[in-house]
C-alpha cells in the first residue's frame, strides 16, 4: 500500500499516523513545500521518505491536505498524474470551489471530497496526532462522482480511522460550515484583538485573563495561512454570517444601553439550549 | 472556626470544600434563597448545616457569593449583623458598585472585596470543584479599607487555597474585567444564537459542529441570572468594548468584501501572539 501525503501538516500528518497504524506495512511518503515540514516529519515517523509529484503514477492514496487556494489549484494536476486506481482525497474546509476545480477532469472518478471535522488550533508536523478522528464527522460531497469500488475502498478506510461518515452538497457544506467553524474563528480572532489592542500592557491580560477567556479566544492561534484561503473561497457565506453575528452583537448593545435586562436575561436564556447541542457533541466523541 | 457562606453555588461552594481540606474542624453553614440548593450543598458536604442570617455575629468568616445585585442589597445588612472581628469577603465579578455600597458603613473595615477569577460555565451547588482556585489570580479592591489584622488573616486563608493575589482600584478592575471576561461572554452568547436562529435543523449544529465551536460557544452555557446583574452593573464598560468588538468585526467583514486577503491575513497573523499570552496563562496554572 502505497501512500503519498501532499502537505504534512496538522491533518496530514495525523492521517499518515493513523494509516501507520492500521496498516503497518504501509509506505507513506511526503511532499511539502516546505522542507523544514517534511525533515520534521521524517524525525517524527509520519513519513518513510520524500518524493515528488512525479512518483504520483504508482501510489495507492494520495491526501492532499494543503490550504484550500492551493487545493484548487493542486488537485487537477496530482488527477493529471495519478493512475487507473489512485484514490485522490483531499480534506479542505472549503468544499464547492474544490469540487467545482475537478468537476470536468477526466479522472474525477478517482477524487473523494471530504472534510474531516477534526483538527486543534496548532499547526505543522509537529502538531500530528494519533487518533484525531476518532468519532468525529467527516463530511463526504458529491460520493456519486467517485467510481464505486474506490468509494468502497475509500470508505473502509475513513471508517477504520474511526470516522463518522456524512454525506453533503458542497453548496450546503459551505453554508453550514460558514455558521458552525468559520464564523467561530473570525469570531475568536476578533475578540483576541480588541483584548489586545485594549490592553498594552500584556501582563494586564496574562493576570486577568481566566479559562472562559482562554476557551473563547483559542482559535484565534490558528494558522493565517491556512485560514484566509478559506475566508475568500467561502467568502459569501463567511459575510452572510458575520453580518448576523454583527446584528445580534448590536442588538445585545442596544438592551444594554435601554437598560432592558428582562430581554438580556431572556436572550442568554434563550441561547443556554446549546447546552444540549454540546451535550450531544460530547456523547458523539 | 465558623463560616457562613451566602449562595451555595459554584463559588461558594468550593470555597467551602477548600476550607473543609485546610480546617478539618471548621463548622461551615448555609445560606440559601433556594431550599434545595441548601438541601443540594448537605447531601454533598459542602455545608454542615443551614442557617440564616440571625447567627451572623457568631461567624468567624462570611463569605457572599450571590449574583452581583443581590450582593448590593445584602452586604450593608450583612454588616450591620456581623461581629466586631468577623471577616466578610464577597467574590463578585464587578467591584465598583460592590465598594461603593459599603463605603460609609461602620463596618467597612470587616470587608475585603475580592474577585476570584475561577469557574467554569455550571452553576449550582454540584458544580462545586476542590482545588478551583489553586494558581489563579484573585483580585482584591480598595484593600486599605480592610483592618490589618482581618487583612492579615484573610490573605492567609486564600494564599493556602492557592490562590495569587492582585490588587487594584475597584474601576480599573471594572474596567479590564469587561475586556478580559465579560466581552468573551457576550461573545459566546452571541455565537450561540447566531447559529442556533441559523440551524433551525438542530441535528446538523450536532453533527457539522467541531471541537472548535465547541470551545468558543462554551460560554454560552452560563447562567442568566449571575450574568445579567454583572452586565447590568458594568454597562458602560460593557458596551463600550462591545463597540470596539463590533467594530473590529465590521472591519474584517469590509476587508474580506474589498477581497484585500493581504490585509486579513494581516489582521489575524497579528492575533496569533495571543498564543505567548495564552501560555502565559496555561504557566500560570
């Protein structure tokens, strides 16, 4: 079994982990473009070796876990490359923009869209993890358009890993992921700066600053790299959100400011069900 | 050594447990407007016995842990009720109006006003934690106006639980708390509806919603009925870093609609040093 894992980061590299696992006579080999990314990995055991693109003709799988911008422009090279049986899947979190890059090619058969609902706000080799997906949703798009026994072959593995399998338009993906993971990270990294533009003085945050403070802005270590790619690609979406975030933000300000605590008191309450929604993202893990 | 803690909840009730680990032999009793936080609190040992505020001038210790309103209104009659060597501390997450309602009493010098920043999103009597305030930072206002001796002992007790003591001005404490705290509240809350109106279909929250959202929403599981008397109290410094919050969020929707990628990857990579002050706060721990 022969894997090749184009961009040996967070994603890639736990996958490399898993399939190490599972498949111990596995060879899994690395394409970075950064080499730094791919010595680490080789330090770390996620990889066998380095290759290029050029070796893509004899590989059995090929993840290809890199910014979404990259993606699109990557994936109908690495279809031009493969062969008859290559499965090809990638893992952005962007999914129209990637489906529609390969809608045409005539390999598209041999591509699985996917989102695995996985990851930590940290990045690179280093960041790998076993068993990172372990109960956790991976979103399928277009399955239909993926020849049959490479769905098999694909889906036996994802759900080896442990995945949850869902099945999705890319267009309702996007949609839905606006809401739930994209808003969630403009949200934190906004919060992280008004904190900090407030605060010069650090030492102010470092002292004050409690775990409810530390949940809330946690995303906002992620990846720039990684994330502004997502924000153009599901840029309509992205501002559709931000701009109801915005209006129920304003709308919190303007009870505050008419001093209407009943209606404060009732939106918080309203919004506490997400306890159960949590509860239920608890007992899926 | 005898103490009465005011509200059974969260707070009090580890500090409770704290105390019942550092002084075996300290008798500790209840006050409750909820009967069955009482019965709650005696079942799981935080309390030895209910009591009321009749036997306020036999404590050694009252500790005041009720949402920040009702502290107002309880303190002065709780000092009025006190012995001459009674300490009494509250923990509310506002100080201003805490201090200002206690400043002319005979008894002011029995108080230290103080803001423990420990917790987690439950509330209640069974969300009580031993060891919850073991390396966190415990803000104390205005501490001059505290008697030596009272000052003296009641450091004692909250360096054995563990905590690390600051002290500020009651307006600056309001102040930086509103960024550091209260913001990442509103924050949550507002996530939480803006995605809960959204998914109408509560099952995809469920299944599309990842460790990310999780973390960043989890807020939003606080009670109503602490928070709305805190923002009540702190408005104006509420909404002003609600202005600068939403504003920062109107920027980075302006930028992604102008398609300027550069000046969001910008924005965030500047962000991202939130991670030095985020460690700061995990070495704290």
């Amino acid at each position: 079994m022969k894997v090749v894992i184009i961009g040996i980061g967070l994603i890639g590299g736990s996958i490399a982990l898993d399939i190490k696992r599972l498949h111990p006579n596995a060879e899994i080999a690395g394409i970075d473009n950064r080499e730094e990314h791919l010595d680490r990995a080789l330090e770390l055991g996620l990889i066998d070796c380095k290759t290029t693109v050029e070796t893509l003709n004899e590989a059995d799988w090929v993840i290809v876990s890199v910014p979404v911008n990259t993606a699109v422009k990557l994936l109908p090279e690495v279809l031009d490359r493969i062969g008859d049986q290559t499965i090809v899947m990638d893992v952005g979190s962007t999914k129209n923009p990637i489906c529609e890059a390969v809608q045409n090619h005539p390999k598209r058969r041999n591509f699985i869209a996917m989102h695995p609902i996985a990851g930590t706000e940290f990045s690179g080799p280093q960041a790998a993890v076993p068993g990172l997906f372990q109960d956790k949703t991976n979103i399928i798009c277009e399955v239909e358009k993926t020849a049959f026994l490479l769905q098999e072959k694909a889906l036996s593995l994802l759900v080896s890993m442990g995945m949850r399998i869902r099945y999705m338009e890319p267009k309702s993906h996007d949609r839905h992921i606006a809401y739930v993971s994209h808003l969630s990270h403009i949200s934190a990294f906004m919060l992280g700066k008004t904190v900090i533009e407030k605060e010069k003085n650090e030492r102010d945050i470092f002292d004050m600053a409690g775990s409810g403070f530390e949940s809330t802005v946690r995303l906002a270590k992620s990846s720039p790299a990684m994330w502004t790619p997502i924000f153009q690609q599901n840029k309509t979406q992205v501002v559709e959100t931000l701009e109801e975030y915005i209006a129920n933000l304003v709308h919190f300000k303007e009870l505050l400011q008419n001093d209407d605590y009943e209606a404060i008191f009732n939106e918080m309450e309203s919004v506490n069900k997400i306890r159960e929604i949590l509860n239920g993202i608890g007992i899926k893990k």
